[in-house]
C-alpha cells in the first residue's frame, strides 16, 4: 500500500547505471608508474603477435619490458607475465587503454604525465595521427 502525499523515485543514478553496465573510471594516477621501461622506439607495432601463443587479438604490451602478450579473455599471458616478473603495467593495443595489476585498475594513460608518451607513440603507431589532448579536469566520455 502506497503512503499518500509521498512519492519516491526509482530512477538510478549515473554511477548506478555505469555500474550495472560493467562502466568503470579509470585512476588518475599509479603508484607503479616508476616501474615503466625508458620509452625510446621500443613500443611494437600494434598488430605485434603474443609472444607466447601467437595470438593477434586482444593483446597488451608490458610497459616495463615491451613484450607483448595476450588479454586474460584470451590466453591471459598477460596476467601470468605481471605475475611472474613483477611488471604491474600494460597497454592494450585494442582500446589503449592502461591496466595496473598491481592496483587492479585501469589508469588514464591520457592525464598521468609518465604514461602519456606510451600512449601518444602507441596512438599514432594504431590510427596514424598525434593522440587528441585531455587533462584530468576533462571527462573522457567528452572524447
């Protein structure tokens, strides 16, 4: 039975939505990021096979050592190499999109300054033009 003269909303918020959908905020910053590898010309090309399986799908390339490996929804050699060798960070060559594994979290490679050249070079090397700018303040559902 309806109280009279009260009448409440069931519609859920943003966050709930985005949460329902598997919508997730990327952190906007990492302690791990002293663990990146000097950049230089070591990024692979972006359709560079795992070097564990061959896979050329869903891969992500560690930015401590540039290897590149398969996602956990293929082979999840990336996970194993984190695990093993201790390289929290990863680029996936799919959405460039960074994962810490330490954190269990993605990072906004586009506002965490030691994280945008990996994502600036890998950018370029996917779609052939110079990434677009963001700093934190800007939503990246605005892109």
């Amino acid at each position: 039975m309806a109280e009279s003269g009260k009448s409440r909303s069931f519609a859920p918020s943003e966050e709930e939505i985005g949460q329902l959908s598997g919508w997730t905020t990327a952190n906007t910053s990492c302690p791990h990021v002293d663990q990146l590898g000097s950049l230089s010309d070591k990024l692979p090309m972006v359709d560079t096979p795992c070097i564990s399986c061959g896979e050329q799908l869903e891969n992500w390339v560690c930015l401590t050592c540039y290897d590149v490996l398969c996602s956990r929804y293929v082979n999840a050699h990336m996970a194993e190499h984190s695990t093993e060798k201790g390289h929290p960070l990863a680029l996936s060559f799919s959405d460039l999109s960074v994962w810490c594994f330490s954190c269990d979290a993605y990072i906004d490679a586009q506002v965490v300054n030691e994280l945008r050249p990996s994502f600036e070079v890998t950018y370029l090397k996917k779609f052939g033009v110079e990434a677009p700018k963001r700093s934190e303040g800007e939503s990246a559902a605005k892109e």
